[in-house]
C-alpha cells in the first residue's frame, strides 16, 4: 500500500488546482505502473483516514524511478510521489 506524498506540476511547484489538494495523503495500491501507459491508483482511504473507493487515473507516465520505500511517477502533466506504508 502507498500514500500519495505529493503531487507537483513539471516544474515541481505543487498542484493546488481542481481535485490535486484532496489526493495528497489519501492511501491505496498502485496498479498497471508502465512508462508509456496511464497509472492507476486504487483509493483505500482518503486524506483524513476514512474508507474511499475509487481510482485515480494518470496522463501517460513518462518516467519512474523507484528507491527503497519510495516511487516517482513522472506523467504529461504531474510529478507524482508515493511512500510505501
């Protein structure tokens, strides 16, 4: 399971727009990671800790690059980070 640390735009400056404030923290598991493919991230629960069901769905993923308990999801339009919990 993964929770989304941050999302930032390309230049790296936070995504405070439209639905971007309410996905940081939320938890769930990370599916179909591929460059060249969408992402998908299955919600288990939302930022405050409550039960979420549904998906988030990336633009294209271009880059990852993955440490130890850490992966970065680079898209068209958004760095994603992710903590493994």
């Amino acid at each position: 399971m993964y929770k989304i640390e941050s999302i930032a735009h390309k230049d790296g400056t936070e995504r405070i727009d439209g639905r971007y404030p309410l996905r940081k923290g939320c938890k769930g598991d990370i599916y179909h990671l591929k460059a060249g493919d969408c992402m998908y991230f299955e919600y288990v629960t939302d930022n405050k800790g409550n039960d979420k069901t549904g998906y988030l769905r990336t633009s294209l993923v271009e880059k990852i690059e993955e440490s130890d308990d850490v992966i970065v999801v680079y898209t068209l339009n958004s760095v994603y980070k992710f903590i493994r919990i």
